[in-house]
C-alpha cells in the first residue's frame, strides 16, 4: 500500500513541475514612465506563443525581465531612466481590457505625453525557465 501511495505522489509531484515548464501562448504589453518628465510610452499588444506561466502562481516566468528588455530599448532610443512594467493575460480580451484601463489613465487628462513603441522596433523576446 505504501508503494502505491509513494508512487502517486511522484506521479503528482511530476505533474505539478510538468505545468510550469510548458510553453503558453500570452498576450503582453509594455508601459513606461519616468519620474523626470511627463512623458510615458505604450507598446503595442504582442503575442508571445512560448512564454512560460508558473503554475502555481499563474505569473509570467521571469516577468522582470520582460520589463528589462523595454526598458533597454528606451534607453538605446534615447528616454532617461524609464521604469517599466509589462502587463500579460492569457485571452485577448483580457489584455484589451487592461491596456484600455491604463491608456485611459494617461490620456484622459492631457497631462502627459503619450508615446507608442511600435513593432517591428521592439518586440519582447521570450524567455525560458532555468532548467
């Protein structure tokens, strides 16, 4: 019974590790703002059809990394120390809704200069699990 027991749990113990190594498409955008001045920057909405997504805490794998990669290409075109977010959902209209919520945000009040990062200039390159 014991061996049945210890069998079963590996089994799930295997499966539970199988789900975070997995490639999922997402859909993510980047925002970036400076506390300099009062302009902030938009990426499109991209599809990334090999992120990983931890399974146990449904977050992007490495998501500071994502951020890190606009930040870099701001910096190369010339922004002063941007800070950068990177928004993901796993549905389109889940993404839409958040990109919508937060250019409104920024754009409702005319207070800043809204700036887009379009592709192909920057384009967020996936990123794997250390194995």
């Amino acid at each position: 019974m014991k061996k049945y027991i210890l069998a079963l749990a590996l089994a799930v113990v295997s499966l539970c590790s199988w789900g975070a190594n997995r490639a999922t498409k997402v859909y993510l955008f980047g925002f970036a703002a400076s506390f300099n001045d009062s302009t902030v920057y938009f990426t499109e909405i991209q599809e990334l059809d090999s992120a990983y997504i931890d399974s146990k805490t449904k977050f992007l794998y490495s998501r500071e990394n994502y951020s890190y990669q606009l930040r870099d290409h701001l910096t190369e075109q010339g922004a002063k120390t941007p800070t950068c977010i990177t928004c993901f959902a796993l549905k389109r209209k889940d993404i839409d809704k958040k990109y919508a919520r937060l250019r409104k945000k920024y754009t409702a009040n005319g207070k800043f200069i809204v700036k887009e990062v379009k592709q192909p200039g920057f384009r967020y390159q996936a990123i794997k699990p250390d194995e």
